[in-house]
C-alpha cells in the first residue's frame, strides 16, 4: 500500500494535526506500564519538529466510555513524552483545545485530553470530528493499532482535509511496508504461530493464513477449540462452542497444515490464578482428563514449534501459547519467543499481549518488527487493507 506520508509534503510553517496511539497499558496507579507506543511516535514527532512544524497531537487512553475518567487522563502520557523528547515544550490540552492550538509555536506540541472522554470519538459524531478538523492543517496518521476503527479521529476527521493533507506517519509507513513484504513476498517456507484467547477474532485470519503459508502452529486457548472440534476431550479447558462448525470446516481444508499441540500443561480446575496452581501443574498428552484444563503447551509441542521456526523463511506469530501472565504457564511462549529471536527467518510479531510477552523476555530488539496493532495487525493480513488507511491519500 503506497501511502502518501509526513516525508512528501512540506510541513514548515504548518499546524498539523496527528492521531498517535498512546493507548499505553497503566499500572493500578495510574503510571505508565510500559511507554514502547510513545516511543514508536518519536520518529514522527521529531522528522515534523525539526522540519518547521508545530503539532497537535491527539490520542485514546482505555475506555473512559465517553465522559472524564480521571485515571485516564492524559497528563501521565505527556510527562513521558517530555521527558523522551528532551527540549521540546508539550503542553496538554483539557477543554480548550482551540485556544491553546491557535496559540502554539513552531517546534512546541500541544497534547488534547482523551479522546474517548467525548462521546463522539468513538460514535464518528460530525460535531466532534469538525472540532478536531479546525485544529489543524495537515492530518497524519500515526495511529496504526487504531486504523481499524472508523472511529471520529481516525475516519471523519481525515475525511474533512483537503486531498493532499491527508498522510501517514513514520511508524505506520513501517508496519504497511513491513505486512506488504509479508503478504507480496515472503521468505519462503512461511510459517505462522497462533495463539491466545479470542478464537472469534483470528479465526477468519487463521483461513486466509492456511493459504499462504507451509505451516499453522496452533496454540493457548484457541487451540482447544480445535482439539474438540477434532474430536478429543478437552476438559475443562477454554473452548468457543459457537465456532466448533467453523473449526471443523477449517480443519478438513487445512488436513496436515493445521498443527494442533500433542502435550498440555493441566491443573484439575479450571482457574490458573489460583494459588496451588504450580504445585498442581501436570503435562498430559492427547485428551485432556474431565475437571482438568489447559493453560499452556508442553514440552513435546514445544520442540517441535521451535523445530518448525528454525527452519522456517518467515514467522508470522500472533497470540501467546499459553496464560503466560503467570509464571506457571510461561513456558511455551518464551519458548518460542526466544526462538523467534534465535532464528534467521524474518520474524514479525503482533497483538497487544504477543508485543507484551516480548518485551517481558526483552527480546524485541531481536526480532524483526513487533507491530504495535493487535485487530489491526490481523485485518491487514486478512484484507491487505484497513477502514482508516481508505482515506488517506495515495502517494
Ligand atoms: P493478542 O493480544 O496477542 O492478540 P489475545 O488477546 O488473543 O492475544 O490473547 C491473549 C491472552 O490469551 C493472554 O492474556 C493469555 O493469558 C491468554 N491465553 C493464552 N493461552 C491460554 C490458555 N490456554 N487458557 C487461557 N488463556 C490463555
Ligand atoms: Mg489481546
């Protein structure tokens, strides 16, 4: 997807108005857990800083449900952003969004509150994105985890620039470029890992996935479905009942590409958090006992996941293989993020807990991309498109 971006226009002299995603996950306390998407917006802000520009820039932060949430607030966000921006002033925006844009100096940011305080972001309100409209005169969009939501920020805002003015930011540029290699010309054999909990989400990618790729792993609750739908027990393990038709069909497409684990790490209830769960922990293979429930891959299925990634061109990998959250159930996943970061393949990662594991093994730098999108990584590789990229101007 051949994108206009910050790079192709002139920007001295202008106001811009950027859609950031600092949609960053916050402690109990309300700091920041962990600032990767408000570095992954740097390159952005400076190339548009030193190049003459003043910037708006706009975000979400949780769900707030569209009225002020104080933990959500943004103030958090923008003492980070300070501090990773050195000398530039950022100031934050409440209420009076106009004023203060109208008076912003060439090099400074102003940061608008949440978003999502206001009803209308979310419900792509006309009131709203015209607002937003007046507070700039170029809109960039550097937002990718969001570009599937045709949310007020993301959708009509854009809609309301003149042709010319609308164009993506640095880190957007890279994920497109980065999922277009992956879906033009992938280094082959192609293999992709997927996991995690929401079987309805990935399993319309996990189809159009079977065919472009040598191998599917299969892995963390997603799998159980599978497993019933193929015929085993699975206990009382995590099972979407509603897609078990689905996974049948996909099954019998995919015969021997579709790989299901052959061991499990069980506990004979269905809670992993509980306190005895490690001391209870056992590997099963096949079937899983009726009351017991899986949480994690074992360690025959681990061997030959890593075994598939070392000789694999290019490993897409999605979804965790397990509750890797608690320490009991991490070893499939940082058994096969260590492999991901060992391999020669071309290794891209998303999802919102995928990125999360990695940086909890410290490992992105050696991998190849960690998106920061989780549905919109998945659409892009489903669609080669998304709803926020359609109104952005081609280069
Ligand atoms: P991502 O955000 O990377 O796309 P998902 O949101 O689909 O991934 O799922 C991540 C969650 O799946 C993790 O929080 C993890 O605890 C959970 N999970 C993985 N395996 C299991 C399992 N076997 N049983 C229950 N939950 C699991
Ligand atoms: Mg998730």
């Amino acid at each position: 997807m051949t994108k206009k971006t910050v790079c192709d226009i002139e920007l001295c002299g202008k106001r811009l108005l950027i859609r950031a995603d600092f949609n960053v996950p916050l402690r109990e306390d309300g700091s920041v857990a962990s600032d990767r998407r408000i570095r992954v917006a740097l390159p952005t802000l400076r190339h548009c800083l030193e190049n003459g520009a003043s910037v708006v820039v706009m975000t979400h932060l949780g769900r707030p449900g569209g009225q002020p949430v104080e933990k959500l607030g943004v103030r958090r966000v923008a003492t980070r952003l300070r501090e990773l921006l050195g000398e530039t002033p950022v100031e934050v925006a409440d209420t009076d969004w106009e004023e203060k844009a109208n008076n912003l100096k060439t090099g400074e940011v102003l940061l608008l509150e949440n978003l999502r305080f206001d009803p209308g972001e979310k419900s792509g309100d006309e009131r709203f994105a015209n607002r937003l409209r007046g507070l700039g005169e170029v809109y960039v969009n550097d937002a990718f985890a969001t570009c599937h939501r045709e949310h007020a920020s993301m959708f009509a805002v854009p809609k309301r620039f003149p042709e010319g003015n609308r164009v993506i930011g640095l880190s957007v540029a890279k994920e497109l470029a980065m999922l277009d290699d992956l879906l033009e010309s992938p280094r082959q054999p192609m293999v992709a890992v997927l996991g995690g909990a929401k079987v309805a989400d990935k399993i319309e990618v996990l189809k159009v996935l079977l065919g472009r790729v040598r191998k599917v792993l299969v892995g963390g609750a997603m799998a159980y479905t599978f497993m019933k739908a193929r015929g085993f027990d699975v206990g009382a393990s995590a099972v979407d009942e509603g897609k078990l038709g689905l996974a049948r069909q996909i099954l019998a497409r995919a015969g021997d590409k579709l790989i299901l684990p052959h061991d499990h790490v069980v506990v004979p209830h269905p809670d992993a958090s509980s306190q005895d769960a490690s001391s209870q922990a056992r590997v099963t293979e096949g079937s899983i006992p009726a009351g017991w429930s899986a949480f994690d891959i074992g360690p025959r299925t681990i061997e030959c996941y890593t075994a598939a990634i070392r000789g694999a061109g290019t490993v897409v990998w999605n979804g965790p293989l397990g509750k890797f959250e608690d320490e009991t159930f991490r070893t499939g996943t940082e058994a096969v993020v260590r492999a991901l970061a060992e391999s020669n393949a071309v290794t891209v990662v998303g999802g919102g807990e995928s990125g999360a594991a990695v940086e909890l093994f410290g490992l992105a730098e050696k991998l190849d991309h960690v998106s920061t999108g989780g549905g919109a990584f998945l659409q892009y590789l489903e669609n080669g498109s998304l709803p926020a990229l359609s109104v952005i101007d081609d280069r």
